[in-house]
C-alpha cells in the first residue's frame, strides 16, 4: 500500500522533481549533440567538456551555456542548411535522371487519370521537352 500513504504534497514534488529531470536530460543531449556538431573544438577538449558533464552535471551545463550557447544556433542552423542543400541535391539530382520520354508519359498517366488538365499536360511536355 505504497499509494495509500502518498500525500498530494508528495506526488506534486515528485512530478516537479521529475519535470527538472527530464529538462536536464534534454539540455546534456542538446549540449553533447553540439559538441559532436562543433568541428573547430579538438577532441581533447570535447573530451575535457564530457568528463565536466559526467562530474558535475548541472555546473557544467550552465557554463556550457554560457561561455558557448550563442554558438549553439549557429551551429544547428548550418547543420540544417546543409542536411537541406544535400537533400536538394539529391532531388535535382533524381528529377534529371529523367529522361523526357519518362516525364511526357508521366504527364500522361496523370492526364488519364484526371489529375491534371490537358493544359497542364502541354505545359508539362513543353518543360520536358525544353
């Protein structure tokens, strides 16, 4: 009857108790995620920033996110450019592939189908024979 004696002042602190928790958690994955992203720091001093978080990790957290978190945009945003110029790349890439028989008899199954209109179709042949 572990419940029966579980106050509601008890199971408030233990939900905020784990609600810090579970913030903590998510800034170290946030802060070892921009370590691993961070390719001007040597591997020494990554090395050093982990053995910090592993000893004393909310201290650490907290200077991590003051001496580096203005950096931690930056750095996930060029990650992002850069994940979204190597999934355009590959788009392009597919869409070229492409030769213009394939695009004018796709165009074609789509005007079957309805999805388009016959203008739509001319419009699509002119681009793929372009």
């Amino acid at each position: 009857m572990l419940f029966a004696e579980l106050g509601s002042g008890d199971l408030f602190w233990g939900i905020l108790e784990f609600f810090f928790l579970f913030i903590l958690i998510m800034i170290l994955f946030q802060i070892l995620g921009d370590l691993f992203r961070d390719h001007s720091l040597s591997g020494g001093v990554k090395a050093l920033w982990i053995i910090a978080l592993i000893l004393l990790p909310p201290l650490t957290m907290l200077i991590y996110l003051i001496a580096r978190g203005g950096g931690m945009a930056e750095r996930a945003l060029a990650q992002q450019k850069a994940a979204q110029a190597q999934f355009n790349d590959y788009v392009n890439e597919k869409a070229a592939s492409m030769s213009p028989a394939d695009q004018i008899s796709q165009a074609k199954a789509l005007l079957d189908a309805g999805t388009i209109s016959a203008d739509e179709f001319e419009k699509l042949k002119a681009k793929a024979l372009a």
